[in-house]
C-alpha cells in the first residue's frame, strides 16, 4: 500500500553517489569549516553519530565531583544512552506538553549538589529557553554548564550562551546526512579538530536507498520490515563512541549546507497548512513547536491515548505516515532505571506526551498534492474521535 513517510531525505541518490566518487580538492573548506562559519561559532568537531557528540560534550566539561546530568523525561532515548555511555547518572525533569520545554517547577525542584551538566533539548524545533536554563544556573549554581540538544533544531544566537552545541545529521534532521554528529563551540579555544575518514560505503548505500524507498509506493511495502529498522528507537549506551564521520558525509554536508534555509522555509510553510487542520478539530490542542519556523513534524496532541492510537491507525489506512515518535518517556526504558538518579521523580507532562503526542509529516519532500493529502486525511481520521 501507499504510505507517505514521515520523514524523508531532501535530495536524491545523484547527489549522494556524486559525494560518494568525488574528490576534495587541495585547501577545499571541510565540512566542520563551513558549517563552524555559517553558525557563527569558533570551531566544529565531527563525529560518527549525535549521541558520540553528546558523550564528547560531557567528557569535555566533566565537573569534579559531580556526576549528575540533568535531562528532560521526554526526549530522544539517544540523549540518556550518552550521559550512562560516559558513567554518568540520568536525572530526569518533567516537560511541559506546550512548550516541549522543561516544566519549571520540576527542574527548579531539581538539588544540584551533584548536577554536572543540564541538557536543553529541543523537540521538532527550536523549543527549548536557552537563555532561561543559562541563567538559571549561572545564578543558581555557576558549576553545572549547559549543553544544547540541537538535533532537532539548528542553532541560532541564543545558542553562544551555552557551553556546547551538538549537532546530528541522522535521518530526519535538518540537515540529513545518512548519520555523524557535531560538537560546536563558540567560546574557549573552539573545537578540536575532526578525524574525517574515507569508507564507510555500507552509510552511503542506506542513505541511497532511504532517498528511494521514500517513494510513497515503496515505502508502504518496506517499512513493516524488521531488518530495517525504519523508525525503531533504541536504547544503546554500548554505541561507538569514537566512529569516524566519513569523507562522503564531508564532501554531501557541504553541498546541502546551502540549502539549509529553503528546506526550513519548505517545512514552515507545510506545518503552517497542517497546523489549520489540526486546529480545527475538536479538543486537539498545538503545541508551541507547530508554529515555530521549520519543524521536522508537526506535532498535535490528541484528548486521550485511545483517540491518538485510533487517528494513526486510520491515518495509515489512507496513506498517512503518522507516529507517536518515541516508545514512551526517558522513566519507560528498563535498562535505563538503575542509571537514574530519581527513578520515581513524578514526570506528568512527559506521560502525557508519551500518551497523546502525535505528529504528521511536513518535510519538502511532501509536495502540494502530499501535503493536500496529509491534510485531508487528517481531518477525515479525527473526525468523531475522542468527541
């Protein structure tokens, strides 16, 4: 069957077989040059995936002492998997289902005596009060340095506050790259250099291969199977943390890099229209992130479970790839437990996204006539659900 995916790569497989056989010239800007300059920062380091520059930010700003890291209960499982990878603790703050930010109240409530870093993650856009979370702490407690989760958002000038930027070029992201990471930093001596290396075929061919089956027609038929692992979200603090980004992710990321904002136009524009439909249906609320400039999803909460996990169902019988994102909350993950600092930390925001969250594709991949789709099974599906 037709199945119109949720997320979707912005170029074609030319384009990737292009940075696959090319060369580099002599004194060419890399990759971690050019992108360390359009954000405005000192200096870019690059890694084999997000998570691996997750873990570098944390060894980088390691506080004596301390081995605590603060991080919201609804987010990537990547993010914890990071901070165990680095023998760390997880301490869990809840989330506002609106704002896709920490709840105040929980982080305030949060003791420090151990805290060592703050994750400020964002959640299908720039969701996350950089300058609040900085400022808290700065008056709070100056130890505890605050590192930006900008997988899911690029950074802008809120982000120079921060002691690190990380970056992730996985599927789905602004700026995908078939995988790699990024640490950025804009104060201190920068950032080290990369250990950018040639291989890595096996990444190229996958990334080649998403660009294809991201057709409607194909993607309905491949999606259900296992080996996959098409939108599987895993816990893995076992993950190589010292992976190479490869040349071919080099040499793409530099191509793409440019057209950076036309795709976040594309997905503002596209969030927009979906945006109107999801308000006018009954007792589904927005929030904050569906009307900020280019989210990955539009993301849409449902009045209960049942009527989300009905609404996806029948969005998928008309062609829909909709989904509920991650498993459950950061509190779900049972390898996680014994690595959390407050286990039984009462976290009723991120509950109730793990339980009503649901989000509709937006990508440029989507076209007027699958953007007219998206927005017309959506108002059939969640028509008389949960009234």
């Amino acid at each position: 069957m037709r199945l119109v995916p949720p997320v979707a790569v912005p170029f074609g497989v030319t384009r990737i077989f292009l940075a696959a056989l090319r060369r580099s010239a002599a004194g060419e800007a890399g990759f971690a040059e050019m992108l360390a300059s359009r954000i405005g920062a000192r200096g870019a380091t690059l890694f084999g995936s997000g998570r691996a520059a997750v873990a570098a930010a944390l060894r980088s700003l390691a506080n004596e002492g301390r081995d605590e890291v603060v991080v919201p209960a609804y987010t990537c499982w990547s993010v914890p998997a990071a901070v165990v990878r680095c023998g760390l603790r997880v301490r869990l703050a809840d989330v506002d289902p609106m704002t896709l930010d920490y709840e105040r109240s929980s982080l305030l409530a949060q003791p420090t005596g151990r805290m060592s870093a703050a994750i400020g993650a964002h959640l299908f856009a720039r969701t996350s009060d950089l300058t609040w979370l900085v400022d808290y702490f700065r008056k709070h407690d100056p130890r505890v340095r605050v590192i930006e989760d900008a997988a899911q958002a690029w950074p802008d000038r809120s982000s120079r506050e921060v002691s690190a930027v990380v970056l992730s070029f996985g599927r789905g992201k602004p700026l995908p790259l078939g995988g790699g990471g990024a640490l950025v930093r804009f104060g201190g001596d920068g950032a080290p250099a990369s250990a950018v290396r040639g291989g890595g075929w096996s990444g190229a061919l996958s990334l080649a291969a998403t660009s294809v089956l991201q057709i409607p027609a194909l993607f309905g038929l491949l999606e259900p199977l296992p080996f996959l692992e098409i939108g599987s979200t895993a816990y893995d603090p076992e993950f190589p943390a010292d992976a190479p980004f490869r040349a071919w992710q080099d040499r793409l990321g530099r191509s793409v890099l440019a057209e950076l904002e036309a795709l976040t136009e594309t997905r503002t524009r596209n969030a927009s229209a979906l945006a109107q439909a999801v308000e006018s249906s009954r007792r589904w609320r927005l929030p904050a992130a569906a009307r900020m400039p280019g989210p990955l999803r539009l993301p849409a909460l449902a009045p209960s479970r049942p009527a989300r996990d009905e609404v996806i169902a029948r969005l998928r019988r008309l062609g829909v790839g909709a989904s509920a994102m991650y498993p459950g909350t950061l509190a779900d993950i049972p390898a996680l437990r014994e690595h959390l600092a407050n286990p039984d930390e009462p976290i009723p925001g991120a509950n109730a996204l793990a339980d009503t969250l649901l989000t509709l594709p937006c990508h440029p991949g989507l076209g007027s006539r699958g953007l007219i789709r998206v927005r017309e099974s959506f108002e059939r599906a969640s028509r008389d659900v949960g009234a």
